[in-house]
C-alpha cells in the first residue's frame, strides 16, 4: 500500500510542479483585475487507473470595495486510462457589493462507479462496478437578508443513465431501487451565515449553511424524495502561519430515493481515505478536523482526522461501527493575493487509503 501511495504521489508531484510552473509563466491579471490560472495535472487511482486532464482558474472582483469577495468560474476536464472523462464548469459570482451570491454547477461525466448495497457493514463483493453517464446541473441563488447571513433557492436537474450494471450483483438482480436511472428535478432553500476572513483560505471566522431540496414528478422528476445538507464550520488562527479548521456535516433523505443519490461516505472532502459511496444510507454524520500550517515559501501542509458514518435513521447510529478517518496534505498556493491553494492529500480508513489531487482547501 505504501508503494502504491508513493508512486501516485511521484506522479502527482511531477506534474504539478510542471503545470504551476506554466501557470505562473501563463498567468495574466488584466486592467480590471482578472488573473487566469491555467493548471495541467495528472492522478492516479485504482478505480481510474492514470488520468490526465487541465484546470483553468478565473478571479475576479465585480466591487471596488478593498474587503469584497472575489468571484471565480472553474473549469475542468481530464480523460482516464480507464476510458472515463468529465467536463465541468463552476462559476460563483458575488456582485452588488456582496449583496447578492449566484454559483452553479454545469458537469458531464462517464463514470464507472462502485455499488456494494445500502448500510454501514455492507461486505466487499468481487464484482462492485458499473458504468454510468451522470449529467448534472444546479444553480444556487442567495441574497443578504441580515448581516452576514444569505437566504436563497437552489434547483439541480440530474440525468443519470445507467449503461451498463456489469456484473455488479445488486444492480444485476433487479431489486434496486434506480437501477435504471433516470431524472431527478427538485428545488428547495438555502440559508447561511459567513464570517470567514477569506472564502478561499480561511483563517477565522465561521460558515453555517443549511439547504433542502424537494425532488418531484410535479417538477419532471422520475422519483418523489427530499435531501438536506446541514454543513457546519469554524476556523481558528493560532498565528499567521498556523490555522485549525473544524466541521460537522449532516446529510439525510426522505422519500423514494434513487440508490445513486443517497448519501455516500468518503471522497475528496471529509472521511478522506474511503472510497465515495463505500458505505451510504439515508442518513451520514460525520465530522473532521484539520491542522494547516505554511512551511516554505508557496508550501504549506496539513493533517487531518475524522469520524464518521451511515444509519437507515437518526435514532440507528451504532457507536461499535464507526469509521475513522486520518492523514496528511500538501499544499501549493498559486495565487497569494487571494490565497488559492493546489492540493494533494492522502487519507487512511478502516483498511482502506485514498489519494486526492484537486484546488483549495477541503472544507
């Protein structure tokens, strides 16, 4: 596993000091204020063997306010040696003085995922992989109703069409729920509260967020459900170096939900190390904390640690079945006026290990 791990992050390394080399060669600010990011990279995991794919990070302020937040649009593409690929495109745009917030999310991927059933002690199995093509897009609109605090809607259409199920038991029996695919169209409210110093590198302050969402045949949805993300967050400046960033997130459903969109545990983001969707059910807890400190230069690294899991309800969490998440990061920054950040960790499991590669920080 160690060599493993090695190896991705050799190749990771390579490329990334390839690719912030170019940036910093390529990037340009114009008159206005605008700097590009243009970022090559490379990763490597079990599940996509090695992939190749660029970046582009757009900044830019629409206030001449010295405090105000700065907007950015994202976009990304990579193809793997797996035959998989995605196309994205993030933009989050704060105008009227930071009175108002509109983001969204505009992705397209084939992807070949893992299903291994519904619980928080489901077995590994010999054959969990299926192939799927997800197209999603969401939009969130907020506006200040108080200080600091934003009330908004959001809308997300999904197509997730299932290509092949593989030989993936569960999706071959025909006994899953959505194992055809298909819409899923909701609509909801988000409501949150930002004191943080800096929305790319906190050091201090706090973001609370809660957003619902209700999935509906009324709205062409092919399924009847609701999901909710209550996402909560503080940062903690020991000094200008050193900052400890803590999180509890909180994902449930309710309703006839599609397998694909219940909660998953794992990914890029808490529970580093497990595999996203490794274990999911109607209800994920989990929480993290992590150390970040600026060693040298553009350098900085992290540690982490973080516990977590799924239950069919709230009341059916079992202390005994716990999972627990620890590990480390580097981190590049490519951009010190507004404090953006490349990012390779690495995260341990209950016997298992992941490797991530992606842009600013984890929460």
């Amino acid at each position: 596993m160690l060599i493993r791990i090695t190896f991705y992050a050799i190749i990771s390394l390579l490329v990334l000091n390839r690719g912030i080399n170019y940036a910093q060669e390529s990037d340009t600010s114009d008159a206005n204020g605008i700097s590009w990011f243009p970022i090559p990279f490379a990763f490597y995991t079990p599940e996509t063997r090695l992939a190749f794919g660029a970046m582009v990070i757009t900044s830019f302020k629409l206030s001449n306010q010295i405090d105000s937040r700065p907007s950015s649009v994202t976009a990304l593409a990579f193809y793997t040696l797996n035959n998989q690929y995605e196309f994205s495109l993030s933009p989050e745009i704060y105008f009227n003085n930071d009175k108002h917030l509109a983001s969204s999310e505009l992705n397209y991927a084939k992807i070949i995922d893992k299903y291994y059933g519904i619980g928080n002690d489901t077995e590994e199995i010999a054959e969990p992989n299926y192939e799927a093509r997800n197209s999603l897009i969401f939009f969130r609109f907020q506006t200040d109703i108080l200080f600091k605090l934003k009330l908004g809607v959001i809308y997300e259409l999904r197509y997730f069409n299932i290509v092949d199920a593989m030989q993936n038991p569960f999706l071959t029996s025909g006994n899953v729920f959505g194992d055809e695919g298909g819409l899923s169209s909701g609509i909801g409210f988000v409501l949150s509260y930002d004191s943080r110093n800096n929305i790319f590198y906190p050091e201090s302050g706090d973001y609370y967020e809660i957003a619902s969402a209700v999935f509906s045949k009324i709205l062409g949805s092919d399924y009847n459900y609701n999901k909710t993300f209550i996402d909560l967050r503080k940062y903690l400046g020991i000094d200008k170096n050193q900052v400890v960033a803590l999180q509890i997130f909180y994902n449930f459903v309710g309703g006839s939900v599609p397998f694909y969109d219940i909660p998953r545990l794992g990914g890029d983001e808490i529970m580093r190390g497990f595999f996203s969707g490794r274990y999911r059910d109607n209800h994920y807890l989990a929480a993290q904390a992590e150390y970040r400190i600026r060693v040298w230069w553009r350098f900085g690294l992290v540690g982490f640690a973080g516990v977590g899991d799924v239950a069919r309800d709230i009341t059916k969490f079992e202390s005994n079945k716990i999972k627990y998440s620890v590990g480390g990061g580097i981190r590049f920054r490519i951009d010190e006026k507004e404090l953006w950040d490349l990012r390779i960790d690495v995260g341990f499991g209950n016997d298992t290990d992941g490797f991530y590669f992606n842009y600013n920080q984890a929460f």
